[in-house]
C-alpha cells in the first residue's frame, strides 16, 4: 500500500521571535542555546503538520553561526520538511536575522532536524511522502538520503560501507 504524499509547502512554518536581554549573552548577542531551542519548536511545529501527529526530535545536524545576532533584532525562522523515511522526518530550517532600525537582514544559520512521529501510545507511526515541486525542493530532497545516511553512520547505526548513496561522494571501500 502506497503512503500518502503531501508537498513541502504543506509543512512550511514562520516563526518570528525579537531579541530581548534575557535572551542574549554578556556580549549582548543572542545565545546559541536559545536559538536551538527556536529551531526546535520551528521545526517540529513543521514535522507535526507534516505527519499530522506528535513528534520527538531524534537528531540535530551540525548549526553553525555565520554572523551574530544581536540584542534588538528579529529573528525569522522558517522551516519545511525536505523528506519523510518511515516513521522520520528531516526537516530544514534557515534563520534570517534584520536589525530593523538599519533596514539590515542577513542570514544567521541553515540546519536539518530529524523528527519521529508518534502514535498515542508513543509507538512510531508512518508518515505521508513528501513530494517536492521545484528544482530546491527535489535537490533537497535528493540531498536528504545522503544526509541520512551520514546521520546513521556517526551515530554508529550504519556500516560506512552499508551507505550507498555516500558512496557517490566519498571513495567508500567495502569492509
């Protein structure tokens, strides 16, 4: 029996947050933590309409802060789910940050979330396909198995020679 498909746009999120005192650092820059907390509750929000069910954040990929975001300014976080496994989700989410008074905006960060989703019981359930509709969409689409797999490799639930679509990427001898 085929899964239902539903398209990224059906999972698109916005969230705006603006940075006040308690949510920087001494240097009055946004904390790192609080903006992974931001990303969290983007994305599941993302992963919940996607999978139309509670959902549990399995793995965050690497989050790495281009420029900083400071006291004042208004944060954008926008997430969509790229693709769906079985019972997982990955999820992306981009962060654009504006200092509004100097008509400024820069994107801050980029990353992938991973989500479960859970029956009422706590059991993992299926998730609907995702079917992309344009060439971003299908190139994060096609990027997510890779991704993936990586996952599953640092996570040591993957044989790095068990990973056929790195193999494409990286010289990956059989062991």
């Amino acid at each position: 029996m085929s899964r239902k498909k539903k398209f990224p746009r059906e999972s698109f999120v916005s969230m705006t947050e603006l940075v006040l005192p308690n949510d920087t650092n001494t240097l009055n820059n946004l904390m790192g933590g609080r903006l992974m907390h931001w990303m969290d509750i983007v994305s599941a929000i993302s992963a919940q309409k996607h999978s139309n069910s509670t959902v549990v954040t399995a793995s965050v990929d690497n989050i790495s802060f281009k420029h900083p975001i400071r006291l004042g300014n208004v944060v954008t976080l926008k997430a969509k789910v790229t693709r769906a496994f079985n019972s997982s989700m990955e999820v992306r989410i981009d962060v654009e940050a504006e200092d509004v008074p100097n008509a400024h905006k820069f994107e801050s960060n980029a990353a992938y979330f991973t989500f479960v989703a859970l029956d009422p019981q706590g059991k993992t359930r299926d998730v609907p396909e995702v079917e992309p509709e344009n060439d971003e969409e299908r190139a994060l689409y096609d990027g997510a198995l890779r991704r993936r797999q990586l996952r599953l490799i640092l996570s040591g639930r993957m044989k790095p020679s068990e990973a056929k679509e790195l193999k494409s990427i990286f010289d990956i001898s059989e062991s």
